[in-house]
C-alpha cells in the first residue's frame, strides 16, 4: 500500500489550461500532477490527505521567465543604487534614490559598514536619466570616501562614475585625448567615464572583474531566491558560455533537493566558432535533469535602445544619434542563424532595434527554406520595434516574439523624449499587434536590466504606464488574462518545455505560483499589488523571502498615474 | 627589448574581406621581435583565423564577450593578457565590426602601453557597395574614424570605375588622411615596424616599393633646432608623413636626441648616441615632402 495521495487545496487554482480552467484541488505525486479538479476528482485516483495550508490562497501555475539572466545572483553581491525601488534576492528592498544627496547617502551609510578599509566599493543600477540633467562628479564620491576605491556603474551600462582614487590608481588624471575621460565645461575631469577601454581598465584598477563575471553554484542558489520571491519556477538564463565550469555548476546547483528553480541556460553562440558551437549545443541537449534543460541557443545581433546601440531602420533616433551596433558583420551573423538552424538547434535572437529584427526575419525565411525545421521556435527576445509588417512575417513563418513588457515601465519616457520619438514610442513592444497577428509571444524582465517580477511584466503589457505616469500606446494593451498566458504557458512553449510547466495539467511538474489574491478577478491596475507568498516546485513549498509587511517595489506612485492616465 | 619597456601597439581594422588577415600574417611573417596578437576569432567565422600563424603561443582569440544589453569588456581582459606576456609589440585585430579607434584608446590609457599605429583597410571592389548598404554603410565608414594610415586594398581586383568611386568614398568619409592603395595590403615592414631602427639602415631610395605607394624622405644636417618652434613644427607635419625617426640636435643639449614619430604622436628621449648633428629617415605616401622646411631647417638646407 502506498502513501496517501497529497492534495492541496486552494481558494482558487487558475490552472492556465483550456481543459478545468478554474478548480480547487490538485493532487500531486513524484513531483508531478496527477489530476486537478475538484477534491472528489482527485480522491478518484485512491487514498488523499488535503493539505491546507493555501486553502485561503490563490495557486497559478509557476511563472516562466524566457528571458532573464542568472547574473542577477551575482549583482547583489555590490550595492544597488537605482532609482526605483527593488527588492533584493534576500527579500530586503533596495534603491528608491530620488536624488544624487540620496545616492550619496546610500554610499555613506554602505561605506560605514565596510569593514575592510582597502576593499573597493562597487555599486549598479545609478539611473541619472531621472535627476533633470544633474549628474554625479567624482566631488561627491570623494565625500564617500578618499581612501577607498569607489565605481558605481550605471544602470544604463554605457557609464561608471569613480571617485579621484580609482582616477589616480588607474594613472587617468594627466590623461589628455583620450575620448572615454569625460570633462566638465571648465577641463576638468569629471570622474565619469564611457567607452570600453577607460572602463574596464577603471574596473581593472579597482580589482572589480565588470559585469562579465563567470556563474558559480553560490549564484544560481542567489538567483532561485529572487525567482522563489517572484513566483518563478522555470527561468531561462539566455546568455552563457556554457563551459564546462558553468555545467558543473549548474549541474551542482540543480542536484540540489532544495534548489529552487529548473533553469534553462542558453549558449551564448558568439563566443564559440560556429562550428564548436553547434556540436557544444548538441552535445549539451543530451544533458541535464529534471531542473536544468540544455541545448538552448542565443545569438546576439545588435545593441540597446536606450544605450543608442540598437540598429535601427529609418528615420532612426529621433534625437539624431548615429545607428547602433552590431555584433557580427550582419554576413557573418546570417552564417551563423542559418548554420545552428540547418543543425536543428532552436535560436534565441536577441533584435531590439528594427533593422535587426527585420534582418533576422530575412536571414530566417531563407535558413528555413533551404533547411525546412519544423517546429523550430525560434523566437526573436525584445523586439521592441517590430510593426505589423515584421509580425506578420513572422507568423507566416512560425517565429515566436518576447517582448520586453517592462521597458515601457523603466524606459518609455526616455524613448518617447529621446530614441523614438512620441509615435514609434507608442507602438514598442507591441503586444497588441502581435496578438492580432497570432505571434506566438510572451513577456520578460531580462533580469537584472529590470526586476524579475512575472505579475510586475504583466502589469506593464496590461497598462504600458510609463515611470512618469503616461499611458504610452494604449492600443497595444493586452487583455490581463493574456498577459498571464504570456508569463506561463506562452513562455513554456518559447523554451521548448510547454510539456511539462506552464500550465496546471495532468502530467506536468507540480510548479505553482502560490499568490494572495487573483489575478483574475483585480482591476487591470492592481495587477501589481497581487503578492506572491511562494512557490512550489516539483510538489514542494518553496516560502518567498519578501517579509510578508513590505511595500511594493518598484515604487510606483499610483496616484499620479491615475491621474495622468 | 627588456620586460618592462613600454609596448608598441598596432591596430589593424577595416570590415569584412578588406584584407586584416593578410596584414597580419604579413606582419609577423616578417617580425623578428616576439609580437603578441589578438585576432578576432568569431568576426570573420573561422576561415582567416585559420591563416594566422601560431607557433609562439602568443596569439589570443578575442570572444565577442557581450552580454545582453549591456557594454561588453570586450578585448580588455585580452590586451592585459598579452601585457603579462612580456611581447616586443602588440598587433590587434579589430573585429569586422569593430571601431579601430576604440579598441587603440586602451593603447592611449595603459602606460605600460604605447599606440604605434591605428591601419584601416578598405576593400577597393567592395567599399563603395558596402557603403550604400543601408545594414552596414555607416559601420563600414566609422572604421576610418581615427586611422593613421588608410589602405585601399584589392587595387589589382578593382575595375577603373570602382577604384573611381572607391577613391571618391574615401575622400568623403576619411578626408585628410594618409592612403595607400595595395593588392595584397604589401605595406612596407619598416613602415609597420615599430621596435626596430631598420628604418635607419635601410637604403637610400625612394619610392620603397615598385608601385609608388610609399615613400622615404630623408634630412641631415648641421642645424640645430630650438626646441620650442621644432616641437610646434612636429604637431604641425601633414597627415602623409607616417614614420618619422632618427636623431635631432637641440639647442642647449649635449647629445643629439632620439626622435620617433608615428602618424602625429611623437616621443623625444635622450639619446646616448655618439653621433652629431639631425639625421632624420621618415616614410610618407606622398612624395618629395619638404622635410627641410616643414621642420624648420630650410635656411640651413640652402
Ligand atoms: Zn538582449
Ligand atoms: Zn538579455
């Protein structure tokens, strides 16, 4: 006789599947659901024992993140310094600096707590794009400290600031000519730096290894912290080396009976030859566990939006900067799609600008068409200009999109001002277009470049309310209940696992989003103020850290933005 | 050389197909000295990369090393890398992609580092085509911002009307510089190496080559400089002379100095040479440069 059947039984289950959307109960064994309905459908199966503890609690199926970054288990380890609100993998909130005396401040009372005097005070996230052009000096470093090393990157990642310190250390202060030292109006040199050269060789000075540190076991366990706090139990990690370090440690990491989340790490294939990449790739997809799936690919094209680095098509920026970046010459690039896909191995191709997305979508109809790969699900990440042009190609030719719902949120007023101007701004990311279109699609943070929140990414797509308040492109606002397919099943299927997450069915891993209130039955505005408790993971409770009495993050003044609505 | 000397750095850029890979193999072919490279494995996919040689241990591959939307370290960790091998030199690929005045600002910051000279290739078939592209046009011109030396190269494959419109592009987007048009980037060694005095021994003639690109100008002479006026007169020499090295005598100063100039940026050390007198040996793209009088010695050359 074997154990009893456990059940748990909820206030409400949102199951996300067209069979038994709604129900009560799911029962679960070996980690997976066994029936789902209500408590007389599950005792079917045999002898059950109720649990429950979420009985007053709304169960979703755990979120999916299809892009996102584990590197967010690393950044916590500096300080964080943005403007907004954020809550930290450890559950506490961070940043909410208003105003440079506020970051300084934050660097003070960091600094007082530094017990070793010659170790360098690294920070993230400064987003000066909100202070009216006021702009940190090395001045107000200094008030930091003199004798300590201090680089504060900037959220951007086009920019540190340092303290005169780290100017002297890395021998800058006689430079002359050299265009990554920036000056004030009088000569002087600021403490601002850009370009790769004085910034790294800055990072070097101070010991700080920049943003490209290797992930270890201690980070991922970081990382399924900050998804257990977000409802998240799958999340993609779409930009990796994938040496044999980095398995071993995800393979440590995932071996684990308490790691949290089945994560799916991408090979970042520009850093490999085409050759080694694909059969790295391939070799790769026969590995892996229940908690870490392998064999993704990533292909970088071009650069950010924000950072004036994405390709774009004419007019380009409205601000007159030059095109963006690519990453390859796009001859190069058009090698590779067409060689990994030709290989079977699905793509993940990172298009912000829409030059690139259009150029990807040109690259793909012909890899595709010399190399036919069904079901392929190549999925363009961001395309955050795509017109209905683009999409409906894309439908004709089964591409799916990601679009990232939050830079609304973190950056629509900048691209309204600056990068796009008022009429492209309102159509970026353009959910509602590519549902019209029936764009297979989901939704992302790309943590750590914005939050891991999957409620956080719907609410952006559900109401695009910029950080000052604007509802930027109200045509493109998607119906809530999409949204959340977007952040669950619509993501599954983006990484090839819709057989086994993304929704509460039979057969699949008993992954729940444990929240306390639902989604479902909120207005489309407080989509945001539903709290995640928790998740499960594999039939297991897995607590958030977040104090059950803490505020929301990111800080957004609801008020204001009702009123400007 | 001794270990902590400071480092020459060249840096070879120019787009896809416009002869990198050529330039490099050329240059450590030819190289005595222990020359530390970085090639750019996964710009041109493979196939040049193959070309290069390797048998010193001092060839790195630089990886792309972005990550998404952020500001890649890119070839930092690479050119630090190469500082710890002790080279002679440091010759960089840029990627096909890549801005050559970028990647020559780390050369300007180290101090273990010098910048000896940033070449640009241009693909004389391809550049006026690969301007218009509107995937790949401004990419392509941003590459000559900052080259000392502009190589129009593939000259024996070019039409009469391509190398029309190549010269014409060039003009637009890299005016003032110096250019040089080659088959198979054949630069001269002395003009690309940058630790050696070969320039000084090597004999009187000019052009260097066959083909009129390059060419040796000469000074000596018993003048002495004041050092004031010949300094402004080195920050003002045109864009065409691209080497320029020897010994100067200054005003006031026991031994004749070291000169070495490279495409305006220039260094005068002392010298322990037992010699007198300026003697002087540059090479330019232009002929008959008036090194006399551009340097100020013009009443003592009559
Ligand atoms: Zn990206
Ligand atoms: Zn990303």
């Amino acid at each position: 006789m074997s154990d009893p059947i456990k059940v748990f039984k909820a206030k409400m289950i949102r199951t996300m599947a067209r069979n038994t959307p709604e129900a009560t109960h799911v029962a679960v064994r070996d980690g997976r659901i066994l029936a789902v309905g209500s408590e007389a459908d599950c005792a079917t199966w045999g002898d059950i024992v109720v649990d429950t503890r979420f009985e007053d609690k709304v169960l979703m199926p755990g979120f999916v993140e299809a892009h996102g970054h584990a590197m967010e288990g690393t950044v916590w380890n500096d300080l964080f310094l943005g403007y907004f609100k954020r809550t930290a993998p450890d559950g506490s909130i961070e940043g909410g600096l208003k105003d440079i005396e506020a970051v300084v401040a934050r660097l003070q009372a960091h600094e007082a707590t530094m017990t070793d005097p010659d170790a360098p005070l690294i920070a993230w996230g400064f987003d000066p794009i909100y202070f009216d052009g006021a702009r940190m000096s090395r001045e107000h470093l200094d008030r930091v400290s003199t004798t300590r090393p201090i680089l504060v990157t900037h959220a951007s990642f086009h920019l540190i600031n340092v303290n005169t310190l780290v100017l002297e250390r890395a021998d800058m202060l006689g430079q002359t000519n050299v265009e990554g030292i920036l000056r004030d109006a009088d000569g002087q040199i600021t403490g601002e730096l850009q370009e790769m050269a004085a910034m790294s060789m800055a990072a070097r000075a101070v010991g700080a290894t920049g943003a490209l540190r290797g992930i270890d076991a201690a980070n991922l366990r970081t990382f399924g912290k900050a998804a257990v706090n977000a409802g998240v139990t799958t999340s993609a990690d779409l930009h990796q080396s994938m040496t044999d370090e980095v398995v071993a440690a995800y393979q440590t990491a995932t071996a684990e009976a308490d790691f949290p989340v089945r994560m799916v790490p991408a090979l970042g294939a520009i850093q490999w030859s085409v050759k080694d990449g694909i059969e790295r790739a391939l070799a790769l997809k026969k590995q892996g566990n229940d908690k870490l799936h392998l064999g993704l690919v990533k292909i970088m094209t071009d650069g950010s939006i924000q950072g004036f680095t994405g390709r774009l098509k004419w007019p380009g920026y409205h601000n007159g900067a030059p095109n963006g970046l690519w990453n390859l010459p796009p001859a190069s690039l058009k090698e590779m799609v067409k060689a990994y896909s030709a290989a079977g191995l699905q793509m993940h191709l990172h298009v912000n600008g829409d030059q690139a997305s259009e150029f990807i979508i040109d690259v793909l109809t012909e890899a595709l068409t010399e190399h036919p790969f069904p079901d392929h699900r190549h999925t363009l990440q961001h395309c955050q200009m795509a017109d209905a042009a683009q999409f409906a190609k894309m439908k004709a030719l089964g591409i799916s999109a990601n679009l990232f719902a939050n830079h609304i949120f973190y950056w629509g007023e900048q691209h309204y001002a600056l990068t796009m101007g008022p009429d492209r701004a309102r159509r970026m990311d353009a959910c509602g277009t590519a549902l019209a279109h029936g764009v297979q699609m989901s939704i992302h943070s790309d943590v750590p470049v914005t939050p891991l929140n999957p409620l956080f990414t719907a609410w952006c797509a559900a109401n695009r309310i910029t950080s000052a308040g604007r509802v930027l492109g109200p045509q493109e606002c998607i119906p809530v209940e999409e949204a959340l397919k977007a952040v669950t099943s619509g993501a599954a299927y983006q990484l090839k696992l819709d057989h086994l997450v993304g929704t509460i069915e039979v057969g699949k891993f008993a992954d729940f989003a444990v929240l306390d209130s639902d989604p479902l039955s909120v207005d489309a505005i407080d989509l945001r103020k539903v709290k995640v408790l928790g998740t499960v993971l594999g039939g297991e409770w897995q607590p958030s850290n977040v104090p059950a009495d803490q505020g929301y993050a990111p800080d957004v003044m609801l008020p204001d933005v009702l009123e400007l609505a | 050389m001794t270990g902590g000397a400071i480092i020459p750095v060249t840096v070879i850029g120019g787009f896809l197909g416009s002869g990198k890979t050529t330039l490099v193999n050329r240059i450590l072919g030819a190289s005595r000295s222990r020359t530390a490279v970085l090639v750019n494995d996964f710009g041109e996919i493979n196939v040049d990369a193959a070309l290069i040689r390797s048998d010193d241990g001092l060839t790195m591959e630089l990886s792309g090393g972005c990550i998404c939307c952020s500001m890649a370290e890119g070839i930092g960790p690479a050119i630090f890398r190469a500082i710890e091998s002790n080279p002679d030199e440091i010759l960089i690929e840029a990627s096909g992609v890549g801005e050559p005045r970028r990647v020559a600002e780390f050369a300007l910051l180290d101090r273990r580092l010098k910048l000896d000279m940033v070449i640009t290739l241009a693909n004389a078939v391809e550049l006026s085509a690969q301007l218009d592209d509107p995937l790949i046009g401004d990419t392509v011109a941003r590459q000559f911002d900052g080259a000392d030396l502009v190589v129009l190269n593939h000259v024996d494959a070019a039409s009469p009307a391509q190398m029309a419109t190549a010269r014409a592009a060039l003009r637009r987007i890299a005016p003032g510089r110096a250019i040089a048009e080659t088959s198979r980037a054949e630069l001269p060694l002395e003009l690309l190496s940058a630790t050696t005095l070969s320039i000084l021994s090597a004999p009187q003639s000019a052009p260097i080559a066959h083909d009129e690109v390059f060419f040796r100008t000469r000074l000596e002479t018993h003048h002495s400089f004041e050092r004031t006026a010949f300094e402004a007169a080195l920050n003002a020499l045109p864009a065409t002379l691209l080497r320029l090295k020897g010994w100067v005598a200054i005003d006031g100063e026991p031994t004749v100095m070291l000169l070495q100039y490279v495409a305006g940026r220039w260094e005068l050390t002392a010298s322990d040479d037992p010699g007198s007198g300026t003697r002087l040996v540059g090479i330019a793209t232009a002929a008959d440069l008036p090194l006399a009088r551009l340097l100020g010695a013009e009443t003592v050359a009559l």
